[in-house]
C-alpha cells in the first residue's frame, strides 16, 4: 500500500547545519529534484531505517537524512513509503522517485546508483533452541529450508551464495519477513537482519539468534541509474559529510537503534 506524506514541517533534530558541502550545482539539482521536489522512498520494513510517528510519518535515521538533503537542495519532501526493500527498488529502478534507501547490492545496481553505505547491519538467522544448527556455517547443508522475504537484499545475496539449502520466500517482504513461513511451515531457519530477529527472540525464549552473519548489509542512499552523473556524486559527497560530522550517528541515538556507523569511502 503506497503512502505519501508531503512534509510541510522537518523536525529541528533532523536538521543539521551542514556547511561544509557546496550548494548543488544545477546539474545536480536537476539529477536529484526533477519535479522541484525531492521524493524519498522510505522503508518501514527494517524498523532500524525507519519507524511510523503518532501520525503515521516516517521517523528515523532514513526520514532525517532525507530531510537534510532536501534542505540542501532548497526543495520540498515528499516521502513515498512502502514495507520492504524490495518495493524500494522497484521505485529506484522504475525512476519513480528520486531517492530511496536500501542495501547496496549488486543485482541492484544494474538500475540504482549507489552512494556510499552511512550504516552497517548484519544479515543472520533465527532457529530453535534445539536445532542442531549452531552457526552460520552449518545452515547451508541438503535438506535445510530456510525462510526469506522476497527480493530482499539477504534473499538475493543468499540465492547467489546457497549451495546447498533452499529459499522459503515471503512474498510479504521486509526485514523479519522470513519468520512467517519459518514459523508457519516450520522450516529450519529464519534469515533476516539481526535487530528484528533479536526482538522476535526476547519474546520467544523457544527461538535463539544466531551470534554470527552471512552478511554484512550495507544500507545507502541509492538514485535511478539513469539520472545523470552530477546527482550522484552530490550523494556520495553528501553521506560522506554526514558521517564525518555525526549526523548519522546521532540520528541513530534519536531513533534508539543500534547499528555500526559505516566507515568513510575515501
């Protein structure tokens, strides 16, 4: 279900003042704000990019960052939501919107421009507390059915990388979607990112999260490959900066989530 709140305030906490970066050239402008506006995909299914507000607004580190582009840019936000990456992509790669975030991924980047990653999390599994799958590297074994959230980032990175267990995809995407057929079908393991896995597993002492990963996902800011050149370099510039000045990891700090601040790209 599509969802698009035209912002007529950005919250002061999202705002930064931001200096260090040039004004946007008009190449850039015209690469990122087309419809002199900028219009942000957000995705409410990883709740540590993003959580609904009172109201239903996207609020989080991918709200805030968005916001502070927009106020570079000098344009309006509009936020166009949906509940998983893959719904994201398919904007990114339809040239719906301007900008979305989503995890860099290589099937992905035949269509998205990527900027660098601005935060680190990691893609593990769930299983119960007596499977006999005690780490990463025993679930990729003939037999083992392992639940996933359809064209997710960890489904594409595991369809590239299983040799021997197979995919239960969720068609329902989003960062926990792989725990309905595990659970359902009852399969051998859940993939997923580690914050909604581990809060599924506090509230289910029969379930334990794996210590390890299979991957590091790295999220960013992604724009339609086929905008012009000037517009991504303005992002990569623009997440670089926000990392460096703390942007990020404060805005992590407000949403009261947890995730490794990516390193510079330089």
């Amino acid at each position: 279900m599509r969802a698009i709140f035209a912002t007529a305030f950005i919250l002061s906490a999202a705002i930064m003042p931001a200096a260090a970066q040039p004004a946007p050239s008009p190449e850039a402008l015209k690469d990122l704000a087309p419809t002199g506006k900028l219009r942000a995909a957000i995705n409410f299914g990883n709740g540590v990019l993003a959580q609904r507000g009172p109201n239903g607004e996207p609020r989080g580190i991918t709200p805030d960052l968005a916001a502070a582009l927009a106020k570079r840019l000098g344009v309006p936000l509009e936020f166009v939501t949906r509940e998983a990456a893959g719904k994201v992509a398919e904007l990114l790669a339809t040239d719906t919107v301007d900008i979305g975030f989503i995890a860099i991924e290589p099937v992905r980047a035949a269509q998205i421009e990527f900027s660098p990653p601005y935060v680190v999390i990691e893609g593990t599994y769930m299983v119960r507390q007596d499977s006999l799958l005690k780490d990463v590297g025993d679930v990729d074994k003939p037999g083992v059915r392992i639940g996933v959230g359809l064209n997710s980032v960890y489904d594409l990175y595991l369809t590239r990388t299983l040799k021997h267990a197979a995919l239960v995809r969720n068609t329902v995407g989003g960062a926990a979607a792989g725990i309905e057929p595990f659970i359902k079908q009852n399969l051998d393991a859940a993939a997923g990112v580690r914050q909604p896995l581990d809060n599924y597993a506090k509230d289910h002492p029969e379930m334990r999260v794996m210590k390890g990963a299979f991957e590091e996902i790295r999220q960013a800011m992604g724009t339609p490959k086929i905008r012009g050149g000037a517009g991504a370099a303005y992002l990569k510039a623009f997440i670089e900066e926000m990392k460096a000045s703390g942007f990020v990891a404060d805005a992590l700090k407000r949403s009261n989530q947890v995730a490794v601040v990516a390193p510079s790209a330089k």
